[in-house]
C-alpha cells in the first residue's frame, strides 16, 4: 500500500498548469487575450478587428460559418448543408450525391429547417440572475433561474422591438459561474447556393474522419436572405485564395459546440460511465442502416445522411471514451482539482466538489429512464419527436411565459415551428427501424416488468407495434401537423393519431424523470459549480476561458503538422494526394466532375491543412483567419487527437483541419464552372 | 489533495476479506473444502461422493452437463445443444425453433462438432514445468513452458494408449501460479434425444436474461455413444424430481468458463478499456442480423442462433463493463492488492505488480491488431475460420509436435478435424455480413492506410470483396475442405481458392502479432504471476481457489432469493406465472404445445429457483446436487449481479439460476409425451 500511495503520491506533484498553455483556450470576444497574442505573434487583435470579425460570423444550427461577400453569401461546410440537401433530394434527384449549383440566385434553393444567426451584443447578467435565487435552496434556486432567464430573454426580445427583431439568449458560462445575454440578429431564410458532390466533400469517409492528411473539399455555399431579397453584409470576409504560410499565426471564429473542461473527476467518471450505452445503441443503429442500404439505390440514399452523422457521432464517443479511460490523463485531472480544492479550502458540508459527486452519481442512477424516456431514445424518429412537440407545445403554450418547458418559452417557438412544420421527406422505412430499435432497447434496459414497457408491450412486439404506428400515423403529412400545432390542446385531446396518443401516453413519465434530473443532478451541480468557478477566479485570476457551449468563441494558433509515432506530419496536403488515394470504390472515389476535370487541374494545389488552433465540433464551418481578416481557410474537421479535446488540451497532438482556399478556388473556376460565385468571391 | 488522499486512505482501510467469503469459491476436486462445508452446513462431502460426482459430470463445448441414467444420456441446457440444433435444421424443418424428440434411440440424431468429456485424472505438474524453465528470461520461458506442456500432454497420451485413450490436457491455475495435468475420455459420438422448443427454452429471450424471476425450460438430453451404441455410465447421478427446500445445501459441479479475480489492478484496467472495442462491433453486428431478419422467416432462421449468443456476449459484456467502472468495487481490489503487496515485500526492479502494469499496457497497445488479425475480427466468419485452419495446418502439421502452434498439437487435431470436415450448412448470406463488417471495420480502426488494408481494398469496397469472397470460394464444399486437409501444404499452395488466398495472404502478419501478443505479454504476465501466486499463498495460506479455466470446479451454496431495491425475491417461480407472462409475441410467446397442454398441467409446479452459488458461463447445463449426490435441478443463467462475479463474489446479491426438475417432469410426461426417456429416467 506504502509503495502505491508514493507512487501515486509522486505522479501529483507532476507540474500541469491549470490555466491557459500553449494556444490553448476558445475565448469569448469580450475577454479576448489580445495582450498575449501580440507578445507572442506581434499581432494587433484591435476592438474593431474583432467587431468586423464577429459581425462576418454565422450560427448554423449546430455548426459555424461566415459572411464572404456583400451579398449575404456565407461559407461554410458541405456536412452543416447535407441535411438541407438530404431535403432536397428524392428517389429521382440525389443532391446530396450529386451536388448543387444554382445557375443563378433566382435558383439558390430554401433549406426548409436552416437559421443563420449573427452575435450583436454580449450583457453580463450575473448579478441580476444571482439576485433572482438569493437565499433560496438548491432546487429552488434551479426553478426561479430557469424563470428569471426567461424573463431576461424575453425583456430583451421586447426591447429590440419588431423593426430590427432579436433573438435574445441566455448563456451559462463557466459550468454556472457566470450568466450572459447574448442578442442575436436571426435570418430564418438561408438558401443553398453551391455544394459539391458528397464524394469530394467527404472523400475517404468514415475511415478518413478525424485522420490527417486528408483531401476533402468539405464546402457549401449559402444566402441570407430577408423579404425575399439576398441581405446586405457589409462586414464580409475577404477569401485569401493563396492560403496561409507554415507557422503563419491565424484565428478561428465560431460557435464550438460544447466541451467539459472544467468538469470535476467525479463528473468525468459518472460522464465514462454512461457513454458506452450511447454507443452501444448507435452502433447497432448503425448496423441496422448499413444492412438496410444492402436493399439497393434508394434504401441507402434514405439513409446516406444520418448513417454519416451517426458514423461521425461514433468515433467522437469512442475517442471521448478512450480519453476518459487514460489513467495518465485523469491522474493530471485529479492533481490539477486537488490543487484547486486545496487552495480553496471549501472542505464541509457544503463542498462543492463532493455535492458535485453526490449529483453525478445521482445522474448515473436515473441515466437510463432519463434517455429512453425523456430523451426518447426509447420511441427514438421523426414522427415521435413530431408527436412529443404536439403534445407539449398543446400543454405548455397556454401557460405564462416564464412557467413552460423552457423550449416552448416565446423566443423559441419560431424555430419550433419551422423545424415542425416545414415540409421535408420523412421515412417510413427509417422510422420502422429507428423506433423498432427503440422499443427493443427500451425493453431490454428498463426491463420488461416496467409498467411503461408492459403497458406498450402487453401484447405486441416492438417491430409490430413500430410498424403499426408508422403505418397508422398521419403526422407524415404537413398540413395534419400544421392543424394539429393550430388547434392546440383540443385538437391534441381530439385526435386517434396513434403516434400522438404514444407521445401523450408517456409524457407524464418522461416529464417526472425530467424533474428528478433537474432537481437531484442540474440544480445542485449548478449550485455548487458557481462555488468552484468563485474559487477557480480566485485562485488563478480571471485570465480563465469558459467551457463551449455553442456561443461565439475565438481562438488563436498556427498553421502547423505534428509528430506521429515520431514520424512528421506536415500542414498541407495537395491535390495529387487525392487521384493517388482514389480506388474507384465509395468512398475513396473520387466523382467524376474531378476525374474529368485531372487535366485542367494543377495537381500541386493545396487541398487541405492542419493547424494548432484548439477547436471542436460546432466549429465546423468557421472560417481560418489571417492577422489581416482574411479567410484563408475553411475548418471542417479536427485530427484524432483533437476528440479529447472535449476534456484537456493536447498542444504536441491536437490539430484542427480546414479546406485550403486554392483548393475552393480550383473546384469553383476549373471543376465546376461556377462562374456567377467566382466572380461575387472576387475570382475572375 | 490532502482531503483527496485522506478520503482515499480511508477507504483502504475498509475490511476487505481477501480468501474465500460466504460460500464463494469454485473450487478444484483435489482441494475442496470439505471441512468448512462440514462445519457450516453438517453434510459430509467424502472421496467416494466427490469420485462418483466428478464421474458423472461431463464437459461439452462450452458447457457442462451431467450422465442421468446409465445408459449414457447426458442432461444439458436447451442452449448448451442449439448450435447443434441449428446444424441440423433445414429451411423445411427447424429444429431449433420446433424442438427435437426421438422416437426411439435408433432415431437420436449425431450432433456434427458435440464432444463430451469426463474428467478421470488430476496430476500437479507445477514442478516439472518449472524445471523446464529454470534460469530462462521471460521470453525464452515462455517458449520452454509451452514446450514442456505439450510434451507432457503427449507422453500422458502415449501412456495411455489406444485400448482406453485419454485426452490429457495442461492446465494453468492461479494465473500461473499452478500447471495441472487433467485427463480426460472423450466421447466424440454424441446425440440428440430431446430438447424441447426454443420459445419455452429461452421463454423472455433476451430481455429476460440474466434475469430472475424467470420461466425457462432450458433442458435438452442427450446420449453419449461409442462404436455406435449408448456408453455405460454407471456413475449417473439420480434426479430428485421433488426439488430441494428453500435453504437446502446444495453443490454445482461444472466447468466455469473464466473469471479474473486474481488480475492485478492494471490488468483490470487494460481489459475495461479493451471491453468497448468488442461490444461495439458486436452491436453493429446485432444490428446488422436483427435487420436481415425482416426479409423473412427463413431470414431469421439462419441468424437466430447466432444472434442468440451475440446477445448474451452483449449483456455480459455490458455488465462486465458496468462492473470494471464500479469506482467502489474497483477501489476494494485496489485496498486488497495493496495488502498483499505490503505483506510480499517485493518491490524493486522485478516487482511482478509492475511488471504486470508493464505488460498491460502493452497489451492494450496491441489489442486493435491482435483482434483483427490474429483473432480475426477482421475476416470475420466460417468461410475464413476453416481456410485459416487449413492454412496454418498445412503448415505446422509437418513440424515437430512441441514446435508448432498449440492449437495444432496431436492431442488437439481429431477436434481440429471434426470441426473442419463436419457435413454443416453455411450460409452465404451470413457469411457475407459478418465478412463486410470485418472489413470495414479493419479498415476504420487500422486505418485506411494499414499496408494489410491497402492490399485488400486498393480497388474494391468491403462489402464487394466479401461478396465476391463468399461467392467463389469452394469451402463451403465439405468435401473440398477434406482434399485440402489431406492434401496439406502441396494442396493448400496449388489452390487459388480466394479465401485460401486470402488467408495464407494475412498470416505473416497475423502471427507476427501473435508473436508480439506472447512475448510482450503473456510472456511477461506469466512470470510475474507466478511470484504473485507463491505471494499469495505464503500470505494467505493454501485454502485459496483458483480463477475459473473451465475446468471441473465444485461450489456449495444454498437455494435462496436475495433482496432488490428493498424487496425480497422468492427463490422458486410457478409454472402459472409463465401464462401469465405469455402476451403472444416473442419472445414472450409459450409454444402451442404449453399452450395445449394448459389443463393438463398443475400451474403450481415448480418452474426455475435460484441459489446463491457461485457460478459464471460454462456452468450452464451444470447439475445443481443435493447432499445425497442427487439432481435437483440443472443451472441455465445466473441473475444480473452474477455478471461481476468475473472479477468479484458479491454474496448479497449474486445468484444462480436453475430449472427446478418438477417442470422437467411435467415436460417430459405431460407436454412432450416422452415416454421412453421419461422411463429411463425413473418416471413411471
């Protein structure tokens, strides 16, 4: 025992700083570290650099982007597009295989359920939330911040008025340190311009995601528009079409989507323990639709788009896995909290670490019944989400404002409604196998003495009662969902839609574990990470960057490869890498658009690059930015080692990859022929 | 970190029995405790009782089992015999699925790959093997031991001789703290006489497994022959058709496949973060037959057996998964090691704590390609498994007996060979799924750029290559497979049958690994847990029970429930809660036959009870044995805490499962109309 303690003993005092290393760190614009980046690049990051940069960055759902000309043209990835051209599509016209051109912007087509957002204004709101639960216990205190935050929102929605609307959103930073209010402009008309063939975009595919080198042209032009007419967007960014230089200091402007940094170990354990059931009901969905698409043509077009997502979704947890299975990496976590929790002196009953650690363990208890039933990864489709929103939308509506499910709270009904009724293909087929699956792993996992199970089983078997409601539901058609969100709670009472009876038969269940989750696991872990963040300024200044959480972020680094297994790999890769990778079979063939194009083409042309910057998922779409404001890349992935990134930051590893623009510049002027899009990018 | 490390101390110092606790334990007939068992329970447990007892325990492929009359029939578990089952079913008749009765024993049916072993000899040869090592590096003894084993083996072989032949295996107990010599007769003409329908075998399928209460007819019979006639077993056990008491002692005597209490801490880590890899893949694999299975019922027929046992692998794994992520349970192995290590006093350079922790992480380091390609995940299938024991035959069988690849020795070939040339369908399409899943899967996780990888897919996809595999290959042909046997390495060079082709192109690497897997490894683990074991012993004496090697173990215990979540579990289930368990679906759906014989069945008899002996896999089909050396039931399952008995004993809550013989009894006379075998069985 002696001998294990010293060991373990000795590993604690391994220096590991706390703060920011290297170019660590995804910065909000109001606490950018301008002073280091000029001592260490000699760049000048000035206030109206960084206005003009924030106000040429986009919000996708789920992803980045920004504004590259005067006329709302905003670039971004072809994987944040694939959904709107899996939309697009039909058994006779595969946009998402075969790509997109508008001939001109009259043809730029409606993604159905796309948003672009720009951040106008960042608000402290701390003080006036933490007024709002003064005194109160932990519960409590969840229940009035909820309310107080939808007050905030909602006040300030009302102030921008409906002459310049806003969308106005709160944010928790710090895992509940601080409170902010974040107004965004909200363009809810973005049309596709350009997207190549899926082919390029995602060349290599899934055995290619996260690896580098790498020759994938993963781009997709949009258009804002407003009334109908492209929007202005004075604050563009000029596209570099050179690229940057090895080294060369440059910046990433997005949204990433979330990490968990400032986790404690007990949360990263309870967080490792729950991931393998994640992944172990995606892969078998994954088996599912690969089994599927052996049907022919058309079974694997249905499922091409969120085969890829689930593929992608996959590799991130088994990575995350991975990292939260090395011992060497949590020993550094566990040093790195012992010394905050030290120098905090927070030890008692209230320790906010061990009520961090009651609440985890709580959360591992109800994780199951949390996701199956209020995650529904137990009714998992379309048509049930469809069906959930119905049924809450009918019950919550009605109530104030500050008392609904946060979801339906004004502000958002918007998108609620644009994502519900829009009018996209959905599946039989894929909803047969999504939500067979569900009830089977539904059955398995809470067992099936669990009176929901009984109560949807009695009788029946989960590929039966499936393919019954599929079959049986008339939520496929628009226009019976647009009735049913007008008529609200009558209308929902009213109707024998099997899928919406589902929905309305385990909604009590679903709402009272979503209750014990916000009452045992969020409330105290907000509560007691408002105590950690206190310490943590106190202790290490306030020279700290907070955990993503999908808001804008910059970040700075270079343009540079890695060591790998001692070996060197270097920044750019180039477009004969590609014809050599190329096999003729999915998906390491290349289109034929290219294959044509190969005598047209200079083969030594950048195709893609890696660089430092500290990114992650929901940066996707961000541009690469020069000292000058430039675009000289496009960031669309990150290597294998930047998938731990959701927990440390690897510096000798971590690197993110973007698109090279001579790479864009090619495919636009010799590939594709998109003439109009050159010349708006200011190509000849 | 101090209050971290105080919390850590402390939790060392719980009291953790680190010998046998309640009545854990699978002991070795050479070293039962038969004095405990005297004191705690007053049955005496004599020589001639453990003679007879361990004459009458059988061991089949992965299953035990146990002679019940003296005319050689054998009871098992209904899933002990249905790969048999699947083998000799058709399109035209499901054997599985409909169940089996002999008319008489002229129509019990030859299982194609069914052995039955009988247990006759136990010998310690720990001094032996060591002196053959003595003096060697870890490497160099790690070749000398497997050396010395097979000779060993051969020459008890060779003694035995041709009258009364013997199969005479090496056995390493403790971690390698021990080497035994247990010799065996064979039977390898075994029959089918009775199993009755899948749907009442497995009644609840997965969802119930590992589950208690529970209703499972998970019996089968079957005959042991030579020279074409039923063997005599004089030493059979008796069925008990009554049952025992709730309380009653009771022995389980089997062979329990493989636990890992005695991994040292690193091992256990190195194997949670390896579990993952392989639930993934089996997941997808799930999926993948589970979607197959909608084309249609002769679709679910080919996958049913197979996808059977990837849900039980699944849900052990799983579970075993949960387990290793326990922070409590792990911590307690941790307290228990440290006090072995304080007590053995051997750090320093070849501490063999570290020394494991060295290997360990080697092994983690080699898993992805040792699974791949020496355990061949990545080639995943029948078709590949005969080409690469035709390969590798046709190579070793020319070599010295103690040179070649253990699997390939003398005493292991007549099994090799009836596995081979066994006359058993093989399914393309079966084939074809699990072959493309290797694929794919090989190419993802070593990557694209893999110089195996490269050569497989230069010019083709996964799925096309394993079509193309499947389609051409002949060795689905038993009579193929014999003329390559036989025709040895002139045949296997001359064929340009593509899976041949294909796995004589792989094995270079393949054993490469395997070699790195041994000498890196194994090597390395072996030496070390022999200081380990001798540690062991000096601190804890010799009343210590080896991990599981399914070998013949013998446990006591008593039938009993246990507590969950606040209320007791009964240790006896009904046959009326089967109907009303039944909802018409499967797999909660009782065959016709049950269905019919409703009324002529008492619904009070006893159906399935549970004990808290100490079982894990393997045991299945092990006969649970009153203190008269009778049978009063025969275990199929344990419940869901048994899972973590791999690597701990929670007395509290682990549990076996078993079939009570008064349900047999009403099967057999009341249900199946099995009058002969009822007869032999003492049942008028």
């Amino acid at each position: 025992m002696t001998d294990r303690l010293q060991r373990l003993l000795a590993s604690l005092l391994i220096s590991v700083p706390v703060a920011a290393a290297a170019d660590e760190g995804m910065w909000t614009f109001d606490n950018f570290p301008a002073a280091a980046v000029k001592q260490k690049y000699g760049v000048d990051v000035t206030p109206p650099w960084l206005d003009r940069v924030r106000l040429a960055t986009v919000r996708l759902g789920g992803c980045s982007a920004s504004f590259v000309s005067p006329d709302g043209l905003i670039l971004t990835n072809h994987h944040c597009v694939s959904a709107c051209l899996a939309q697009l599509s039909s058994a006779e016209q595969d946009r998402l295989k075969d790509g997109f051109l508008a001939g001109a912007r009259e043809q730029e087509l409606r993604c159905p359920t796309q948003t672009a957002d720009v951040l106008m204004g960042i608000e402290d709101i701390t003080a006036k939330v933490n007024a709002a639960t003064q005194g109160m216990d932990d519960q409590a205190a969840g229940e009035a911040r909820k309310r107080a935050l939808t007050k905030i929102e909602q006040a300030c929605e009302q102030a921008a008025g409906s002459q310049d609307p806003r969308r106005c959103e709160s944010v928790k930073l710090y895992k509940g340190g601080q409170y902010f209010l974040y107004q965004y402009k909200r363009f809810q008309d973005v049309r596709i311009a350009f997207a190549p063939e899926a082919a390029i975009a995602a060349f290599g595919g899934d055995p290619d995601n996260f690896q580098f080198p790498r020759w994938c042209l993963d781009m997709a032009l949009l258009r804002a528009y407003e009334n109908g007419k492209p929007v202005k967007s004075p604050d563009f960014l000029r596209i570099n079409w050179e690229g940057p230089a090895e080294r060369e200091p440059v910046f990433v402007s997005g949204h990433p989507g979330s990490t968990d940094r400032l986790m404690t170990v007990a949360q990263l354990e309870a967080l490792r323990a729950s991931i393998p059931q994640w992944l172990l009901r995606s892969a078998e969905l994954r088996g599912r639709y690969i089994q599927f698409a052996q049907g022919g043509a058309e079974n694997a077009r249905i499922v091409a788009d969120p085969l890829t997502n689930l593929e992608n979704g996959i590799k991130v947890r088994r990575k995350q896995l991975d990292a939260l299975l090395d011992g060497t990496m949590m020993a550094k976590k566990a040093q790195s909290e012992a010394d905050l929790r030290a120098r905090a002196g927070l030890a008692g009953e209230r320790d906010p670490w061990e009520q961090t650690a009651v609440a985890a363990r709580r959360s591992l208890e109800i994780s199951l019944p949390y996701s199956y039933l209020e995650s529904a990864a137990g009714f998992n489709g379309t048509l049930f989400s469809h069906a959930r929103t119905l049924v809450r939308a009918a019950a919550e509506r009605p109530k104030p404002n500050d008392e609904r499910l946060r979801e339906f709270r004004d502000s958002a009904l918007p998108l609620v409604e644009q994502h519900l009724l829009a009018a996209v293909p959905i599946y039989p087929e894929r909803e047969e196998i999504t939500m067979s699956l569900g009830f089977m792993r539904l059955r398995e996992l809470l067992g099936p003495d669990h009176p929901l199970v009984v109560r949807l089983l009695r009788s029946t078997s989960p590929e039966a009662l499936a393919a019954e409601l599929v079959a049986k539901t008339r939520l496929g058609d628009t226009a019976y969902r647009r009735q049913l969100w007008e008529g609200g709670a009558a209308a929902i009472a009213a109707t024998d839609d099997p899928m919406i009876r589902l929905a309305a038969a385990v909604d009590a269940e679903a709402r009272a574990i979503r209750k014990r989750y916000e009452d045992e696991v969020e409330a105290p872990i907000d509560a007691a990470a408002e105590r950690i963040a206190a310490a943590r300024f106190a202790a290490y200044g306030t020279s700290l960057y907070p955990d993503a959480t999908f808001t804008l972020r910059l970040n700075y680094g270079t343009v540079r490869g890695w060591e790998e297994g001692g070996q060197a790999v270097p920044p750019f890769t180039r477009l004969a890498g590609a014809f050599q990778r190329h096999t003729g079979a999915d998906p390491f063939r290349l289109p034929d658009s290219w294959l044509e194009a190969r005598e047209r083409l200079d083969l030594q042309t950048k195709f893609n690059l890696s660089t430092d910057n500290d990114i992650v998922g929901g940066n996707s779409g961000s541009a690469l930015i020069n000292a000058q404001g430039e675009v000289v890349g496009l960031i669309f992935d990150g290597n294998i080692h930047s998938i731990s990134g959701s927990y440390w930051f690897e510096p000798a590893r971590n690197r993110s990859v973007a698109v090279h623009p001579a790479i864009m510049r090619a495919a636009l002027t010799h590939v594709y022929d998109a003439t109009a899009l050159a010349g708006e990018l200011g190509l000849r």
